[in-house]
C-alpha cells in the first residue's frame, strides 16, 4: 500500500498533462511484448494521461525489404532509404505494428487510433542533403528530416479521448513520402504539442555509462553530462540519435525525457510512478537540490 500511495503523487502530478511515447519497432517485435506495453499505457492513460504513441519500425521494415530482395544498408545508425526501402517501411508500419499496436491498446481500454505521420500533413520533411558520415559522403535517398507539424488532427483525437498511434513515414509536401527516424519525429511532435514528458521505449534499459555494460545504467542525466558522456564516445549510432532527439525536446520546451527498456517488465510504470525509476531521466538542468519527487519521475 505504501507504493500505491507513492504512486498516487505522482499520478495527481501527471493528470490533465499530454505526453509523446515513443516505442521502437525492437520493442514491438513479439505480440505478448506489444500488449505488455500496452496494457501499461492504458493504466497510464486511466490516471488522466493525454497519451501519443510514435512508434518505429526499423527491424520489420528491414526484413520486409530482404524479402523484397533487397538488403538494408544504415551508415552511423541512420537508415539509408530506396524506393524499396520505402515501401517496406510503409508496409511495416501502417499495415501492420501501427494496426496492431492500436488494437492492443483498444483491448485494454485505451481507445487508439492508428496513422501514418504524413496523413493529413501532420509531420512533414524535406529530403536530407548528402551528408558527410564516418563512411564518407553518403546520399540517404528517400530520407527526410523534419521540418514542421501540424498537430491539430491529434489535439482533435486526445479531445475525443482517444490515443493517436503514429509511424512513420512524414509527408514530403508534393504528394509523396520520405522516411523519418522516429525519435526526432517523436521530439518533434512533444514539442509541438507542448507536451511535458517525452519517453523513449528502445531495446537498452536506458543510457548507459558504459554501453558495453548493462550494469551501468545512469539513473539521471542532464544536458551537460549528456553532452560529455557523447564527447566521451559512450553513445553510439543508435543511441546517438536519440541523444540529438533529446536535446531537441528539452532545448524545444519539454520538461523531462525519460529512456526506459521496452522489455523491463513493467518499466514504463516503474519509471514514471517510482521514485526510483527504472530507466534514466534526462532534464535541462541537474537536479541537485530538488525533493525527491520534484527531481524524478
């Protein structure tokens, strides 16, 4: 009873607010995990949690694209997107991780409904330059990078009560498609929704000290030790992206960015209802002097 009446503070803090969750296609790859996910994201959304869900799809597209008899290539952790590429992708998340991840949400009484982020131009990209990377000068091709949303559509279902369940890819504005990574998109939306949190659901249980360690997870980050942890050479590929979504959100307005393991059994709840959380909490400035609640979760 004791951690139900922890867990109650911060539900009262949390209530009326609007959060971005963004869940990667890893995280998505068995059913039982989608409706683990699931089913702590309709409790989340029980304690008055406005909820977005962005999700990725990375793994699937990829092995839609192999059976579509091309391999995938990524340079630096960034995706490197064909005309095949795209179309595995769309695919892989409108026809079937968005689908099915809405459907497991409306089972557990989170009512959801599932979009590509380019309906209704609600994130919309221009197509990435070649760019220079550890590999040289590299042409991504059908890859975009952000360059503005339009959140009226998903204000208009969080006021019906429903939760909006979106993937990639974004419009590129002249009718077509352009594929987006999902933690800046995410970013992106949280700060075009003003929402207060941001949280990162991914394959590692946070950000590591060490990326070779599992043990060294750091419980709390701010943007400071973020940046000496990426100078450091700790987050690689994958997680350094995340690292630049992060910055985005927080130096955009968003309050807290929490990264949290999509297999650590109920670590979503454990994250943002414990004092102790389960992942790491990421905010502008160190809390050093906050109360306990204040600081974390």
């Amino acid at each position: 009873m004791i951690d139900l009446f922890r867990a109650s503070e911060y539900a009262r803090l949390h209530h009326g607010q609007t959060m971005v969750f963004k869940i990667g296609g890893s995280s998505l790859a068995r059913r039982s995990q989608t409706r683990a996910l699931a089913r702590q994201l309709s409790v989340i959304c029980a304690f008055g949690v406005r909820a977005v869900v962005v999700h990725g799809g990375g793994p699937q597209a990829s092995e839609l694209q192999t059976l579509l008899g091309e391999e995938p290539r990524k340079v630096d952790g960034r995706r490197v997107t064909s005309e095949v590429g795209l179309r595995a992708l769309r695919m892989a998340t409108g026809g079937d991780l968005g689908p099915n991840l809405a459907a497991a949400l409306t089972s557990e009484s989170a009512r959801a409904v599932s979009l590509c982020a380019a309906s209704a131009g609600i994130v919309v990209a221009r197509r990435r330059p070649p760019m220079e990377t550890s590999q040289g000068r590299v042409d991504f091709g059908l890859v975009g990078d952000v360059t503005a949303v339009h959140v009226e559509p998903i204000t208009a279902l969080l006021d019906a009560g429903l939760v909006p369940v979106l993937g990639p890819p974004a419009y590129d504005g002249q009718g077509g498609f352009l594929n987006v990574n999902a933690d800046l998109c995410a970013a992106e939306l949280a700060k075009g929704l003003r929402a207060t949190k941001l949280v990162i659901v991914s394959d590692t249980p946070g950000i590591l000290r060490d990326p070779d360690d599992p043990h060294s997870l750091l419980s709390s980050l701010s943007l400071a030790e973020l940046s000496e942890l990426a100078s450091s050479g700790a987050l690689r590929e994958g997680m350094a992206v995340k690292a630049a979504a992060i910055r985005a959100a927080l130096e955009g307005g968003v309050e807290r960015v929490h990264l949290v393991g999509g297999s650590t059994p109920d670590g979503l709840l454990g994250e943002l209802y414990t004092t102790q959380g389960t992942g790491t909490l990421v905010t502008r400035e160190p809390q050093a002097g906050a109360s306990l609640l204040e600081a974390h979760r």
